[in-house]
C-alpha cells in the first residue's frame, strides 16, 4: 500500500476508534462541545465564589465535601458541576478577544469552577452577564471568550449546605433482601423472599419472613412501610457543632435502635437512632398577634432524633415522626393474619367442634355441598358458605402469648379446628381454637407452636347450624306488602 493511502488509513481508524471510545463511555458529543472528559475520571472539585472555596474529593463511590464543611456530596449536583467541565459546550464563542476587559468581569470571575481529572486540571471562569440568560466564560489555556447558559453559573454557584446529601439512606424497594432492627436487648431480622419474579421495574410483592429471634411470618404492608420510611430519610438539619456531651449527649453512643437494610447486591447501609429533641424555635417566623389584640394559638413543638449513617462522618437531625413507623416491636412486627387464602381458591372446608354442630364442605365448580357431622348434605348457598371462608380468613391474633401451659390453653384438645384445602393441592391450612379466656380464645395455627388470642365474638359467629349454609328465603313483597297491613287506603 503507498504511504499516502497508510496515511490516511491510519487517520481514519484513529477517528473511529475515538468515536468508538466515546459512544462505550456513553458520552456521544454535544453540538460545539470543546472538552471531552470522562465524568467518572474526575478526583477533586474546586468551586471559588469570592472568598468562599468549596472543596470536593471523589473517597470510593461517593463525592465528600472537605471544605467549609464535612460530609457527602448531593451526588445529582456534582454529576451537574462536572458536566459543565467535562462537556463544555458554550452557547458562543469569539477569538482575538481581550479577556481581561472589564465588561467582561473575568478578571474578578462571580465563580471559578476547577475541576480534575486524572492529571489534567480544568479551570471554567464565569464573569459578567453578556446578554440575558447567558454569561461570560474562559477556560484556562485557552484564549477565546465565550457564554454559557445562566443554568452553568447556578450550577457552580450552589452553597456548600446546597451541594450535601440530603438522602440519608437511599436505596431502590426492588434491591431490598432484608431488614434487621438492633436494640440493646433483642435484634429482629426479616428477610424478603418473593414468591414472584419482579415485572420490570415493579418490585414483586413481597414475602416478608422473621428469622431472628424466631421463625414466624411477618407483615409484608406493615415491613415494607418500615423499609420506605428508612429509604425516604431526609436530612431536616445537618449537625456541624455536637453538642457539649458530644455522642452520649446526642444518644449515639449508644443508640435507642439501629436500622439496617441489606440489598441484593451485599450492600448494606445503616442507620443509627439517638435522643430526641425539641426544635429550636425561629422567632423570624414566629407569627405575629393580630392587630385585633386575639392572640394566636400556640404551635405543637416539633421534635427532632439525632441520626447517624454508618461509614460516614456527619451526624443528622430528622423529623422524629419517622420512628412511628421504623420503632416496631416483635409484635409489631408479626402478620397477625392467621389464614391468608383467597376464597374463591378454597376447595373444601372443615369445622369440627369438641362440643357443637360439624360441618365439612366441597366445591364442585361454583356450587358447594354442605353436611352436618356427615348425615345430612345440602345445597349450600354459596354466599353463605363463602361466608364461613371470610370470617376465618378475618381471624386475626389480638397478641401473642409465650409459656402458655397446655392444659391452660386447651390446645392440646381443641374445641374447634378448622381446615381448609386450595386449589394446587398441598398442606391444608389449618387453624386450631383452644379454651376460652376472657373475651379471646387461645388459638394456633398449624403445626405452628406460637400460640396467640383471638376475638371471641369472631369465634362464637362461626356458623353454628346447617341452616346458616341453606340459602334465605325472602317472600316477594307485593303492593299489600309494601304498603303493610297498618297503611290504609282509600275507596272511591
């Protein structure tokens, strides 16, 4: 091949594979953009603004603020600085200009942004207005003029409070594998194990189960409420200056409760819960009497918790209303629910009583066939048999009850149990009913040991005699009936 023609082969595979880099990194190239950094190659942030410097350093995965303040950067608002640099791509741009002109400000920048990468370090200066939404701006090592849009200048312009993290704990529902509180005296875990497969990016309903300091189902609405609530942590006011008792004065040192969620990918982040405190009070807000002379009602205190993530330095301040929801006890915690069916799923029934009137059941399609202790059989109406299906699946633990003695709970001989069978086949769900105490009964489900208590009265309305099963019989009311015996009426 001549040279000419190697020459030119070589430019162009140069180019391609310049394009190529681009598009892998998944920065195609903005109209007029002059500077092509990778964003994930910076390591330091300089923002000057006057006298003020905010300084930011990549530590790991996060961006940290190491001046004025400390703490972990708001990572959208850094990704927005360093797309500025990275990327610059100015709306105009003029040669054979004196940058240090005065209508200009460049000299005296409102705002200097330098930024590093690898070795290389960027400087972007902001001067004056140039015409409205635009400003004036100089890269260092380059002497051309140009404008950037009024949205760059906001960017480089935020204050240090406006560029820290606010998110204490984010984290996507989808990713989340388990969930453990710790308190000085007990740790519960829960663990996330759905029996569907998440449909794009819907998380799959969930299955939460306790596995410390028992074996027992949880409450899936109650456990992912708890889980939200950690996600949505924000930050009411950063803590800069401990107060004189430092941690045990901010009860961190040893927390009322830690939080932990683990995600799918081994992730797991940490959140400590101190003391309380009441919010101080702002007198620049505080509303005036009216002029009328009827004073204004005094407002509810606001109460804040002291928090503090794991692997990191800075200590919060929170709305202490979180803890209503994060705060929960084993009880808490448990899915009272003793039989979770779907009605329409339920085959066949079972209610046998020590002492009283039996029942079984069995659907052929949507028809339900109802016998007494097995002699009479009937045609059950199927909302009334469908009834007896929802009050059990309404049966839920009033609490939980541990060390019960048998004999005491009467468990052991039942004065009730019931079954139900599901389509699939299977283990029959069942649930036991013991002896009475006071306005509950003891109950248990399965081979379950914990034992709980019931409401009686959801116990003492399961039917009763077979003629709760036969359909009501209604006499069609006729004009006499409407108007009833005692209505007179008139004669011509």
């Amino acid at each position: 091949m001549k040279p000419k023609y190697t020459l030119i082969a070589a430019a162009v595979l140069v180019g391609l594979a310049a394009y190529t880099f681009m598009f892998e990194r998944g920065e195609k190239p903005k109209e007029g953009q002059l500077l092509r950094y990778g964003v994930e190659d910076a390591t330091h942030i300089e923002l000057t603004r006057g006298e003020e410097t905010i300084v930011m350093d990549k530590q790991g995965d996060d961006w940290v603020l190491t001046q004025p303040a400390t703490g972990v950067a708001a990572a959208d608002a850094v990704k927005r600085i360093l797309e500025n640099v990275a990327r610059f791509a100015p709306k105009a741009t003029r040669s054979g200009e004196d940058l240090a002109a005065e209508a200009y400000g460049l000299e005296k920048p409102v705002v200097v942004a330098k930024v590093t990468f690898g070795s290389t370090t960027v400087e972007l200066s902001i001067g004056a207005e140039a015409v409205s939404g635009e400003f004036y701006a100089k890269l260092s090592d380059d002497s051309r003029l140009f404008t950037v849009p009024a949205s760059v200048k906001s960017d480089f312009e935020k204050k240090a409070d406006d560029l820290r993290e606010r998110d204490v704990a984010k984290f996507d529902m989808k990713d989340i594998s388990e969930v453990s509180l710790v308190r000085a005296d007990q740790t519960i875990r829960l663990v996330n194990k759905p029996e569907k497969p998440a449909e794009g990016n819907t998380p799959p309903p969930s299955n939460w189960r306790i596995v410390e300091p028992v074996e027992a189902k949880a409450d899936n609405s109650l456990v992912d409420t708890l889980a939200r609530t950690i996600s949505n942590l924000r930050v009411d006011q950063f803590v800069d200056d401990a107060p004189p008792g430092g941690d045990e004065e901010m009860g961190l040192s040893a927390p009322r409760l830690t939080a932990a969620v683990k995600l799918k990918n081994g992730k797991e982040i940490s959140v400590a819960f101190g003391a309380e405190i009441e919010k101080p009070k702002d007198d620049t807000t505080t509303p005036k009497p009216p002029e009328t002379g009827t004073s204004t009602p005094p407002t509810t205190p606001e109460k804040q918790l002291y928090v503090r993530r794991a692997g990191r330095a800075e200590t919060y301040l929170v709305k202490a209303t979180v803890l209503k929801d994060v705060d929960k006890a084993l009880s808490d915690l448990r899915n009272k629910q003793l039989v979770d069916v779907t009605v329409s799923d339920v085959t066949s029934f079972s209610l046998q009583r020590r002492e009283g009137a039996s029942f079984t059941g069995s659907k052929t399609g949507d028809k339900w066939q109802v016998s007494a202790g097995g002699a009479e059989t009937i045609e059950a109406d199927t909302m009334n048999a469908e009834n007896l299906l929802y009050d059990v699946k309404d049966l839920r633990a009033a609490s939980f009850v541990d060390d019960v003695d048998p004999a005491e709970s009467g468990l052991d001989a039942p004065a009730i149990t019931i079954e139900l069978k599901v389509k699939g086949g299977g283990q029959p769900v069942r649930v036991l009913v013991g002896n009475k105490k006071g306005s509950q009964y003891y109950a248990r489900v399965g081979d379950d040991p914990q034992v709980m208590l019931v409401d009686a009265t959801k116990i003492d309305g399961l039917h009763d005699a077979l003629d709760d099963f036969k359909k009501s019989e209604t006499k069609p009311a006729g004009d006499e009936g409407m108007l009833g015996d005692d209505v007179p009426t008139t004669s011509e």
